[in-house]
C-alpha cells in the first residue's frame, strides 16, 4: 500500500486532495482489517453483531465501497483490488466465525454434564460440638430437653445461688475472670447457673440438659484450658432419689462407652449437691486392666453428680420438703480426648485447619 500511495504522489501531484482521502481510506481499511481479524465471538449473538457491523446495509464494507465514488476514474481498479479484498475478508471472518461458534453453540444452554465441578471445601463439625451433641443426645433419649443461658453472668447464679456464698473456701475451686467494669459480673465456671435460671422460672418438674463453654482462671497446658465446655444435667421432681440419679447416669455410659462398662461411685464434696459423688467408668481402652490413659487403675472419672442441696432449691423459692433432684455435670473436651485419641487440649481452640479436617465424616 506504501507503493500505491507512493506511485500515485509521483505521478499525479495534481490529485493531491484525492491522494489525502485515499490514504485516509486505506489506513481506515488496514485498521478495520485488524479488528476484524482480533474479533472473537463465542455466541451466536457475537457473530450476528460482526454481521451487522461490518456486512450489514449500513456496515463498514458498504461504506468503503461508497467512498469508490471520490476515487479518480483511472484509480479506481487498483483501489477497487484492495477494496474488494477487503470484502473478501470480511465475508471469510464472518464465516469462519459462524463455524467456530456453531460448533459449540449449546455450551451455555446445554452445558457438558460430564466436565468436573467447581470443587466446594465444606467444613466439618468441631469435634467438642461432636462430642457435645452424641452426650445430649443420649439424655434427649430420656425425655431431657436442652436449656441455654449467659456465659457472662451475676455473682449470684453463678456462685450464691449454687451455695457458694462469699468467701466459702470451695470458690477457690473455680476461680475465674471478673468484669471489671462491674465485680459482680464474672464469666461462668459451670452451667450451673443455667439450672438456677430455669428453678427461678418456677415451672416443675424440670428435666433439663445444659450444654455450655465454661470458664476458670488456670494456665494453659496440655491438660487443662482457660475455657473448656460441659454438659449438666438436672432432674427436680417429687419423689427423685439417688436411685433415680444412678439408673439414669448408668444407662448414659451404657449408650455412651457400650454395654459392658462398669461403673463405680465415689463420694465426693460439691456445695450445691448433698450427697454428692464422682463417677467412675471401667477404663473403655484398656479394658479395666490398666493403661496409661486410666493411670494404671482401670478406671475412668467421667462426671461429678449428686442430690440437689436443699439450700439451692430454697434459693430458687422450691420447697426442699416437697421436692427433690439430682444433678450431673461432666466436661466435653475429656471424653472427646478419649475417643478421637486427641493428646494436648490447646489444639481445640487453635483453629488449625489440618486438625479440624481429620473429623470430616466423623459422628
Ligand atoms: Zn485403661
């Protein structure tokens, strides 16, 4: 094209003005050229809009074929060459487009069932909750229903209700975090004040179970956390007798650790039951014979219970003559330890990605 133009200044400067409006058209040809040779179309509303764009009645191609009018008359065939290439390619590309898109033209109607997904990650239930949802399960069973309250809460549910006044030696037991905004306000040590809430609200008998995160004041180790979870039980009723507290607890290992378990009772010391005991289970890995998960004795402590103390129903206006109660509480993070075979309690709050996902599929 740079010889046409060439040729055509050193031949016939007079056609100068007409030498402007072809140079002009032919660097409006060469341009087009290129956007159509970059147009892509992946559907078939794309190849009709090349179409219309560059074929159509008021398209590209019949507007450079108009402009042959102000071409001289003894340059219009070697213009009209180059004119006429155009064509020639604007026509394959719209071709060749129409093929290319006919042969995937269902891709977006019909899309191919048989390419792989986009893959989704879906994360897994946390092995506490796991544990948590197998123990208040098994009491569901029972006819426990589930009760939830504040993890931040009043010296009094968490403490004096539970006959734990002030500076009873058993606090010491549970020390915890204190809001400083306000010395009442402490974070709960058990889920015990749940059970006063619910003996406040007045309405027997009460058969509840109360899963809950806990917390005490104790440095962080291997063994022991800041905050760890529980579930309590509690049965208030007329007529509840230790017996009632045994049955019920016995028949929750049997679910829980199979139908063989043993189980003992040792008697123990809490404020708000009276007689209050500590719960043994023959040890499920070792079978009784001693390991080193039960420290060589073949038992397993596996919650803490009792009978309500009088003064704690009398705390929640409950006359201690007419009705009695049992309560249990155990931790969740012991037992769910036991069975995923989990050595150091830090790893459930430390949000590590490859822990979490071992329990993908577990129940
Ligand atoms: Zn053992």
């Amino acid at each position: 094209m740079h010889d046409f133009r060439s040729g055509l200044q050193r031949r016939w400067p007079a056609l100068l003005p007409y030498l402007c409006r072809m140079e002009q058209l032919l660097q409006q040809i060469e341009s087009y050229r290129k956007e159509m040779e970059d147009y892509q179309a992946t559907d078939q509303a794309a190849v009709e809009n090349f179409r219309i764009k560059y074929l159509g009645t008021k398209g590209i191609v019949k507007t450079i074929m108009g402009e042959m009018r102000n071409v001289p008359a003894d340059k219009k065939k070697e213009l009209g060459l180059i004119v006429n290439d155009f064509k020639l390619f604007a026509e394959n590309k719209y071709e060749s487009l129409k093929a290319t898109s006919n042969e995937q033209p269902t891709s977006i109607n019909h899309p191919d069932l048989s390419l792989p997904g986009d893959l989704l990650t879906p994360g897994s239930r946390h092995p506490v909750t796991l544990m948590k949802n197998r123990i208040v399960s098994i009491f569901r069973r029972l006819g426990f229903a589930v009760a939830e309250g504040p993890e931040i809460e009043d010296d009094w549910h968490n403490f004096g209700a539970l006959n734990l006044p002030e500076h009873h030696p058993a606090r010491d037991m549970q020390d915890t975090f204190y809001v400083q905004q306000n010395p009442d306000w402490v974070l709960r040590t058990h889920t015990s004040n749940v059970q006063i809430r619910e003996m406040e609200k007045g309405k027997l008998p009460i058969r509840l179970v109360m899963p809950g995160r806990v917390y005490r004041n104790e440095t962080i180790s291997a063994r022991s956390h800041c905050f760890f979870h529980q579930v309590e039980g509690l049965y208030i009723d007329e007529n509840v007798s230790f017996a009632d507290l045994k049955q019920t607890l016995y028949f929750f290992v049997k679910e829980m650790y199979g139908k063989d378990v043993k189980v003992r009772f040792r008697p123990s010391y809490f404020p708000f039951t009276e007689p209050s005991a500590e719960m043994d289970v023959s040890c499920f890995i070792c079978g009784g014979v001693g390991c080193n998960i039960c420290k060589k004795t073949g038992w397993v402590e596996i919650l803490g219970c009792g009978m309500v103390h009088p003064n704690v129903l009398e705390n929640c206006n409950i006359d201690p003559n007419k009705y009695t109660g049992f309560a249990f509480g155990m931790g969740v993070e012991r037992p769910a330890m036991l069975k995923y075979g989990i050595n150091d309690i830090r790893l459930f709050s430390e949000n590590d990605v490859r822990f979490l996902k071992q329990f993908t599929g577990a129940i």
